[in-house]
C-alpha cells in the first residue's frame, strides 16, 4: 500500500473529551479576554448600572412615609384646637403652613407647592381645596383633614371611641429603600448585559466569518455555547458581586437575609433566559446598530414593566398582566425575596422553572433565523 493511500492515524477516542475541553477553555478565554478589552462593554455592563446604582440609593437614602404639605388661612379649629401632644405628633408627618390671604394660597396649591388648602367656613364648615392633577397626594390630603375632622366631632361629642387601631409594619422598621433598589436595579443590570453582549458577539463574528471558520474548525457547537453561557455568567456574577459589595456598605446598610446565596442560582437561570433574547435578535440583525436599536426597544420597556425601577403596586390591571409575560419581572421578585425578604427555595423555583422554560422557547425560535454566515 503506497504512502499515499495509507490511511491517516487517527486521535484515540480517549482524547475526544480532552478536546472539548481545550477548545471550550480557549473559547472562554477569547471571549472573556473580547469583554475586558471592550471598554464600552465594560462601561454599559458594569460601571453604568453601578452608577445607578450609587445615583439612586443617594437619592432616596433618606427617604421614607410620604410628607403632606398644607395650607391653613386664618384659624381653622380643627387644626388650632389640638392637645399640644396631639400636634406634636401630627407635626410628624403633616406640615401646616398659615396664610393670611386665600389667593397665593391657592396658586401654590395649583402650582403643587402645597398639597392642600384649609379654611374655616359657615357654621362650623372646614372648606377643604385640593388639586386632582396628583391623585395620590390629594386623596392623602382629604384623608388627613378628614380623620382630624371626625376626631373634633368625637370630642365635642364627649364619646369615648368604641374602636381603636393600632398598627404596625411587617418589616423591620430599619428597611431602607436600597433593600428594594438594590434587586430591581441588579435584574436590569444581568438582562442588559446578557442580551447586548450575545447579540453584538453573534452580530460581530458573522460580519467577521468568524462564525464560518467555526463552523469548519474541529469544534462542537456544543463548546462554542458552553463558552459563551460560562462567560455571560461570570459577569453577571460579577455585577452581582459589585452591586452585593456596595449596597451592603455602612453608607447604603442593605441588609441580606439568611437565604440571600439563593440568588445566584435565580442569576444562572435568568442569565440563560436573557441570552436567548439576545440570541434571537442577534440572529435578525444584521449590523450592530440594527442589534443595539431592537435590545433597546426590548430591554428597556422591559425594565420598566417589569418592576425594576418602581414598583407596579398601582398599575392598572392589564399592565400588571403584561408584566407577568416579561421574563425581568422574575428575575427582579426572585432576588428581592432571597435577598431581602427570607424566601427560600421553593419560593423561586417556579420562578427558575419558568426562565428555563422561556429560554428553551426563544432558542428554539431564534435557530430558525440563525445563519452562520452574511447572506
């Protein structure tokens, strides 16, 4: 048999796994080493969500029950005629400012410099004025000068009220805003950067052949995936470790629960689920800015509707119904309660059972889309 039609030798099947494992470890490391070379990269994944971080948590630091401004002209019994005990306490969260002519009074209530206006009618009459532009102030007014207005009948009554409450907090009185901030701003932090730094690596690679020389390479596409998901989980780890370190600084004070590694479990899975969002449009796109307008117009919304910044608690009923659909809005109630309200691990399983799920699905869609080359 001539050397040219002497069959090659072959590796032996032992080494198959030994090859695997090379190429994923060198396609993690080419990837990884991409993402730190890539300062926009490092910006908007990292350094940006913590500015938001350290921006609102500054901000709402000292934040806490919502204060009512009032307007009083002239004398307003109802107001003048409390115990000094009484006052003092309504002073608390109620400031009353006097005012000898109606008119500025009432343009400072148009304006929004004062929540309401009181005044001493006819026969007894407390004249309540009060703006509808910010319903949630001005119901907060009317409650006020209302409660004030039946504990004066009670009194002049001479009635011992038959009824009383007391009430109380769920949480420990010490809970600040940033044990709210912290998850909302965490969950868009992981789902911005999954989903842009799939769609550009795919987006980039295709225009590059990269995707092509893969392809014809002696690597599974079972490496190539397997290196990109172990990457996207090392920096959302990271982001999840920046934003755990600065939180629970003494100048923010969040405060974890027992249960709080839980969370990374919830990162792993949404990670994944974010992925395939990026995976499917980095498969439409054709160009990075075609990528980067259509993550924005997913991402963003999605932060919003999903809880991340505000919470939904007042939504009307059909956006809190759209919200369920989001995939963000699992992320961000799964890491508050591990993180801040003691959940435990069946309380975000479904949760991780869902996400899985959701990415399962949009692979399965965006492989119909996938081209491994620019046609």
């Amino acid at each position: 048999m001539s050397a040219a039609t002497a069959p090659q030798a072959t590796a032996p099947k032992d080494d198959a796994p030994k090859e695997r494992v090379s190429s994923f470890t060198s396609l993690s490391r080419v990837m990884l080493l991409g993402f730190m070379r890539d300062r926009t990269a490092l910006f908007f994944t990292l350094a940006m969500p913590l500015m938001f971080l350290l921006l609102f948590g500054a901000l709402f630091k000292g934040a806490g029950a919502s204060h009512v401004k009032i307007g009083e002209v002239g004398q307003v019994q109802v107001l003048d005629g409390l115990p000094a005990e009484a006052r003092a306490e309504f002073d608390k969260s109620v400031t009353v400012t006097k005012f000898t002519d109606e008119g500025p009074a009432l343009e400072k209530v148009r304006k929004g410099d004062l929540d309401g206006l009181v005044s001493a009618g006819p026969d007894g009459t407390v004249v309540l004025r009060f703006s509808a532009s910010d319903q949630v102030k001005s119901g907060m007014v009317h409650s006020v000068v209302d409660s004030l207005v039946q504990g004066a009948n009670q009194a002049a009554a001479g009635q011992k009220p038959k009824y009383t409450m007391v009430a109380s907090q769920v949480e420990d009185k010490s809970l600040k805003p940033i044990q709210y901030l912290t998850p909302g701003l965490l969950g868009w932090a992981i789902a911005t950067g999954a989903v842009f730094g799939t769609s550009f690596t795919l987006v980039n690679w295709r225009k590059k052949r990269v995707l092509r020389r893969l392809r014809l390479a002696p690597v599974s596409i079972g490496s190539v995936v397997a290196a990109r998901v172990t990457v996207s989980v090392a920096v959302a780890f990271a982001q999840l470790a920046i934003f755990l370190l600065v939180a629970t600084t003494p100048f923010f004070g969040l405060k974890l629960t027992g249960n709080w590694p839980l969370v990374i479990p919830v990162v792993v899975c949404s990670t994944i689920a974010f992925m395939s969002i990026g995976l499917l449009t980095g498969a439409i796109a054709k160009s990075e800015e075609a990528a980067n307008g259509i993550n924005q117009v997913i991402v963003l919304p999605m932060s919003f509707l999903s809880g991340a910044f505000f919470p939904l608690d007042g939504a009307p009923g059909w956006l809190q119904t759209v919200s369920h659909l989001l995939p963000l809005r699992y992320l961000v109630t799964s890491a508050q309660s591990v993180l801040t309200k003691g959940g435990g691990l069946m309380d975000i399983l479904p949760s991780m059972g869902g996400l899985l799920l959701f990415a399962a699905v949009l692979t399965a869609l965006s492989w119909k889309f996938f081209s491994w080359d620019d046609v």
